[in-house]
C-alpha cells in the first residue's frame, strides 16, 4: 500500500543575510540541530556532508542533507502518514557513484553557468563567438563537461538562524575561461531550512568580460519515500498528481532545444495542466515540438 506523505512546500526565495559561523562540526538548541560529517572524496578533495534536523517531542519531523561536491541535495526527509521519515527525493546511494556514474543525471545538484543546452555549444556576446565544451551531442548542457555540479563548493556558513530557520551557506568561484564562458564568475548559494519548509537562494556576480547565467537545483522527487527500499516496479512516480500554472508552453525540436515559439496552451486540451491529473497522463503526451 502507498504511504501517503504530508505536504511539504518547497519554495526559491532571494533575500540577503549576514553570515554567522559557527566554530564545531555539531550544534543543537531547543528543537534543532546541525551537523557536518566527512564524506569520503572525489577523487581529490574530502567531500563533507551538512546536515539539519529538525525535531518535536525528540521525534524527527524535518531532515535536509547537502554535500559540498556540486552543492547537491543528498536528502530531504519529512514524515508520512504514520510519522516515519521518508526520503523524497532521488539519489544514489553513496558518493562514488554521484562522482563516476556514467549516466550523469545531475541528481540534486547545482548546475551552471546556464541550465540546459546551448546549441552547437558555442554563443556570440560582446562582438566575439565563444566556444564551449560540448557534452550533449553537438551542443553544451548544464555548464559543459566540469559545471558547477562536478565542483567543489566552499562553506560560508553553516547553522545560522533567522527566527526558526538554519541555514548552510556555499560558494563557488568561476574563472574566466572555464568550460569556454568569459568572465569569472562568483556565485553565492543559501540553503535554508525550516519546519516543512525548505528554501534556495542563488545571487552571482561577473568580474570582467560579461557572460550568461542560468543557474538551478537539479533534485528529482518522488514522494512515495525511500525509493532504493521499494521493489524495482514499485519505483514510480505515475500515481503523482501535477498541476501547473501556465497558460503557454516553449515547444522543442529534436535535441530538446526550445524552437523560440511561445505556444499558447488550448484549456481543456492535452497540455493544460490547469487542474491537477496524474503524472502517467503526461508520460502518454508527444512533445508538440515535434
């Protein structure tokens, strides 16, 4: 039987902070606590793993752990219905495999500079045509071969707290001429946590010659829980219910790039997702770009 979860909002917020460090690997107060283990490696660096729970009446009701390897979400666990913690989002099971699998799907992870593809993995800005790495076919996903989700991120500052938020502070500093983008390029990033609740900020600053930016998270969900525990056929996402608050649609061709069309969305047709219907619905749909 399905184990039905309680909701669990998240929401992308921008908002400025002061940084406050806190000087041990542990911390706890009142119904709070973080922590910060090692992690293993990458190969050449020791990979650490940041952790926040929050509990009521000693019982875990909130747990979210990050990993300074690509800034990546490892886990988000909340309750079901039976108070039991369940992992909702996809990962794999231990660091080697995030740093060497060959299927790369980019699971938790912060991508950039620019999210998605560049086509023909090169762009004109500033008079010149830069040329970038390209690891899609002929195009550049996700940053190139090394984005940001196959970096090493700097800790700011970890276990502060804005009211009953905690909050895990990284960053990472891009030089000019990495993957081909021009520009070095700074980019902060806050995770902070709260009851239910869990909130990402990205701010990026360019020093130099200008360059695009398109930065994100990369989490997948599934928010049966615990997806490595259930059976092969029982790890699905087709009984979940999507709704989507758009009224128009960037149809792609052939190598999943947006054509530049902005299609309007016809109510009550196959992609109006205005009222919620089940993810297996949407695995029935062809691309209209095709």
């Amino acid at each position: 039987s399905r184990s039905a979860l309680k909701p669990c909002r998240i929401r992308l917020i921008m908002f400025s902070c002061d940084v406050k460090k806190i000087g041990s690997v542990k911390y706890s107060s009142d119904n709070k606590s973080v922590s910060v283990v090692p992690n293993g490696t990458d190969g050449s660096h020791e990979v650490s793993m940041y952790t926040i729970t929050y509990s009521e009446d000693a019982t875990k009701k909130f747990e979210f752990s990050c990993i300074d390897f690509g800034a990546t979400i490892y886990a988000i666990r909340t309750p079901d219905k039976n108070g039991m913690l369940q992992d909702v989002t996809v990962q794999f099971p231990s660091l080697e495999d995030i740093v060497q699998h060959p299927a790369h799907p980019y699971f938790g992870a912060t991508v950039g500079r620019v999210a998605n593809r560049i086509a023909n993995g090169s762009f004109r800005l500033g008079g010149r045509t830069h040329e970038l790495a390209m690891n899609n076919g002929p195009n550049c996903l996700h940053g190139g071969v090394l984005g940001f989700d196959r970096r090493m991120w700097g800790c700011r500052g970890f276990g502060g707290s804005q009211g009953d938020r905690q909050q895990l502070e990284l960053s990472y500093v891009s030089p000019a001429g990495e993957e081909g983008f021009p520009g070095e390029l700074s980019v902060a990033l806050t995770y902070w946590v709260s009851p239910g609740q869990l909130g990402i900020a990205l701010r990026a600053t360019v020093t130099g010659s200008a360059t695009p930016v398109n930065l994100t998270n990369h989490t997948y969900w599934n928010l049966r829980g615990d997806l490595l525990s259930r059976p092969l056929a029982d790890r699905t996402v087709s009984g979940h219910l999507l709704r989507l608050h758009c009224s128009k649609l960037l149809p792609v061709g052939p190598s999943q790039l947006p054509t530049g069309e902005l299609r309007l969305i016809p109510r009550g047709g196959d992609w109006d997702w205005a009222a919620f219907r089940s993810l297996a619905a949407a695995c029935q749909l062809r691309d209209p770009g095709r």
